[in-house]
C-alpha cells in the first residue's frame, strides 16, 4: 500500500465519521458499558443487600412506632385511673365537706334562733355571704 492510498483512505474515513458520528460513539459506549457491568451478579448481589437492608430499616422503624403508640396508651390508661380516683374522692370529699357545713349551719340556726339579724351576721362572716339590710320603704 502506497502512501497516497493511506491519506486518501484516512480522508474518506474522516468525511464519513463527520457525517456518522453517532455509530462509533455508540459502538463505543455499548463496549464501556459492558467491560463496567460485565459482573452481572455483583450487581445483582448490591441489589439484594440494598433491599435488605430497606426492609430491616423498615421494620425498626415500625417496632419503634408500635413501642411508641404502647407506651402513649399505658400512659393514658394511667390517666384515667388516676382522674377517675381523683373524681371519686372528690365527690366524697364534697358530700363530707357538705354534711359538715349542714351540721354546721344547723348549729348556728339553733344558736341563734331568737335573733334573725345575729344569724345573718353570724352566717356572713362564717360563710362569706354578703350580709346587707332591707330597709322598707313606705311610700
């Protein structure tokens, strides 16, 4: 092969890459992609630890959430015995406290049977009631 021969083939090869450039560049990267993935089963390995990996991730997360959730209704159970105690000790309390102040009362009426005004002073200043006079006007 002659000198002349090798140039003329050069240019022509260059006229048609300049035309065709697409259909090296995609030989050549099919050729790259497959020298890269040609370990197909490593590839498909990361994939099978990366999903496995996805779903224990999942699961801890939903353990957390179940132990969160029993923890937040443990807590509420134990508010309402508490309220619940609370409420009952206080309606007993109330009607003691009430009984009491029915004693109380009747001991003051009883005391001061004879003197209405004594008992309403007497009354206002045990139980904070406002003690005033009516005074009747006679027109």
């Amino acid at each position: 092969m002659s000198w002349l021969a090798i140039t003329v083939f050069f240019k022509k090869a260059w006229v048609w890459l300049k035309k065709n450039w697409y259909a090296p560049v995609v030989v050549i990267y099919t050729l790259v992609l497959w020298l890269v993935f040609r370990r197909g089963d490593a590839a498909y390995e990361v994939l099978k630890v990366r999903d496995k990996s996805y779903k224990e991730q999942i699961k801890a997360i939903n353990d957390a959430h179940d132990a969160e959730i029993a923890k937040r209704n443990e807590v509420l159970k134990k508010y309402t015995e508490i309220i619940s105690a609370l409420e009952k000790e206080y309606a007993e309390n109330k009607l003691t406290l009430e009984t009491k102040k029915k004693k109380e009362i009747k001991k003051i009426v009883e005391e001061y049977k004879d003197d209405p005004a004594g008992l309403a002073k007497m009354m206002s200043e045990k139980f904070g009631f406002l003690y005033t006079k009516k005074e009747n006007k006679e027109e």
